[in-house]
C-alpha cells in the first residue's frame, strides 16, 4: 500500500506527519495483505485480507476506533473489532463504517447529524453494532461528509431493499438444509469419496457462478447425472452445500482450511471469510502447528499466515505443546526466523 499527499495528523500511515510528494510504501502494513482501503477527512482505514482493520490519522472525533481521541502516525489495529472479519470500511469526513462477513455495520467518531444511526447525535471512540439493522443482512455500505448510507438484503417484490421485506424465517432456514443431501426431487448426485451425495441443480445455479457455468457448459459434468468430486472429503462438501442452500453453515476448525479451499474453487467469497474468521477465533496454542502446517501444505497463503502470526506471538507457549512436533522443519526455521 501506498499513500501520498498532505501528512496532517498522520493520515498517510508514515510515522510522520510530514507531507509526501511521490507514492511511498506504508512500511507497517508490508505482509499484512492490504485489499481495501478508505480515506475520511483526516483520517484513513485499512482492511486486510484476513479481515483485520487498521485505521491511523486524526482522532479528535473517535473515528479511528481505539477508545481516545488521539491521533495514529501509524496504521493500528482496531481492538474493539478482534475475531470480527471486516469485508468492507468506508470513511466520512470525521466518521467511520465497518461492514462484517455476517452483514452487521459497525460506525464510530463524529455522530453529528445522526450519521453514525445510532439514534442520537454524540461521539462515538469505539466501533459500535447500528441496532436498527440489526435483522437485514447488509451487503455494501458508503458514506460521505454528513451522511452514511447501506444496501441490504432480502428485496422486496418491486426489487428495493428493505422496506416491506421480510426476513427470511428460521423454519424457511431448516427447511432448506433439509434438502441437502435428500434424493427426493434431486436431478444431480454428486459422487465424493465413492460416496453419492444428492442435490439440485437449480438451486446451485442461483446461488452460486461456478456451478452455474458448469451447468450451462455444454461439457460432460452439464448432461451427467453423476459427477465426480475430486480432492474434497464428503463432510467438507457437505458443509459447502448447506452453506449454498442456507446462506449460513456452522464451521468447525478443524474442517475450516479444507472448506476454505473448497469456497474458493466455488468462488463462494462470503464462505471463505467465515472460515478466516473461524481459525482466527480458534487459533490455540495446541492447534495451531497441525493448522499451519496443513495450510502450507494447501498453499492457502492468508490461512497461513494467520497461524504463522499467532505462532510467532505465543512461541514461548506454542513450542511446549505436542501440536509443535507436526510442523516441518523447514517451516519451523522460518517461525524462529520471525521472532
């Protein structure tokens, strides 16, 4: 990432608040995987692959998020949001907006005007849940000076968000999970680890462009009514399915590399966030030499590099457990390399 302009406050990220007159590279964020960035008035917001926000600048109003009111010559890591995947971040001219993988929207700094939703009009130091949305799934916000605007989910009938949509039911949610697997109405059986598991096409097609393309290919897997899955297990498919089906699947860690690598081939983004977000939270001492080693040996590059930072950070505890004895040689050398 780089940042370049007026250096007031710190906004650039340089440790300095001199002004910069070329790009430069934000030296503190190099390895941490910057994929979307915000610029307020005063302030600027970093999110990471793997779901971490880091803000830095002016914090007269609370809108970096770290519970003052004082100014970051450096891009820090917002606290209040740890274990919670950030998928978006966008600044106002003294506010700030996080949207999460599950659809909630965090505001923070200068509530003037209300545009912070939280029904009043005062400063706000740390991120805070807008209760009002609550029960929509929001899937992209914006905002600007005075204002902070969100899209959400479900639509209703004339194709509007919100208004006289209802949410989707928790017996609805069931209902659908039912189906998984269930080869009453099924037209395609998917064969994992020679093992049939049913489903339905038209309902992969809607939910998600790689079975669509499939489908529609005019290849052997679209007029086929079994097709081979190859390099996944049965249960990781499974969860996979359900997730397509329901829109929420219940991840545990120790399937998260695996359904991670399969949310990617799928192209099933929100999925792989969750699973980011579930080995952040499940990261231990114990578990995480078996994690990281499984992720370097699955070439998922953000899962190993979560393992990698938490190893790093508890060595001291880490190196006494058995977990520590299933880490290869050579990745052990580039632990100890980073202490």
């Amino acid at each position: 990432m780089y940042t370049w302009g007026e250096g007031k406050f710190g906004r650039l990220g340089h440790g300095v608040e001199r002004n910069c007159h070329v790009p430069r590279l934000v030296e503190t964020l190099v390895g941490k995987r910057p994929r979307q960035l915000s610029c307020g008035g005063f302030h600027t917001a970093v999110v990471t692959e793997d779901g971490r926000l880091y803000t830095f600048g002016g914090g007269e109003h609370g809108q970096l998020g770290h519970n003052d009111r004082v100014n970051k010559v450096k891009p820090t890591f917002v606290q209040a949001l740890d274990g919670v995947f950030v998928s978006q971040i966008t600044c106002g001219w003294s506010h700030s907006v996080a949207l999460t993988s599950q659809g909630k929207i965090y505001t923070w700094g200068n509530g003037d005007h209300g545009k912070l939703g939280h029904g009043s009009g005062r400063k706000v130091s740390v991120p805070n849940v807008v209760e009002n949305l609550k029960d929509y799934r929001v899937v992209r916000v914006a905002s600007y000076n005075e204002h902070t605007s969100a899209l959400v989910e479900p639509f209703d009938s004339a194709g509007m968000a919100g208004g006289g949509a209802i949410p989707v039911t928790s017996s609805y949610t069931s209902q659908m999970r039912s189906m998984v697997n269930d080869d009453e109405f099924s037209d395609v059986t998917f064969v994992v680890e020679d093992q049939p598991i049913y489903a339905h096409r038209a309902i992969l097609a809607q939910r998600c462009d790689h079975f669509a393309a499939m489908f529609r290919s005019g290849m052997r897997e679209s007029v086929e009514n079994q097709i081979p899955i190859p390099d996944t297990t049965k249960h990781v498919f499974l969860l996979l399915l359900e997730y397509i089906y329901t829109d929420s699947v219940k991840i545990e860690v120790e399937h998260a590399i695996g359904l991670y690598i399969a949310s990617d081939i799928y192209q099933l983004d929100r999925l792989r966030e969750m699973c980011c977000t579930v080995i952040k939270r499940n990261l231990n001492a114990e578990n995480s030499g078996p994690l990281v080693q499984t992720a370097d040996e699955k070439h998922c590059h953000i899962l190993r590099d979560i393992c990698m930072e938490y190893i790093v950070e508890h060595f001291d505890v880490v190196s006494k457990t058995e977990g520590i004895k299933q880490v290869s040689h050579g990745l052990l050398l580039e632990i100890l390399s980073q202490r």
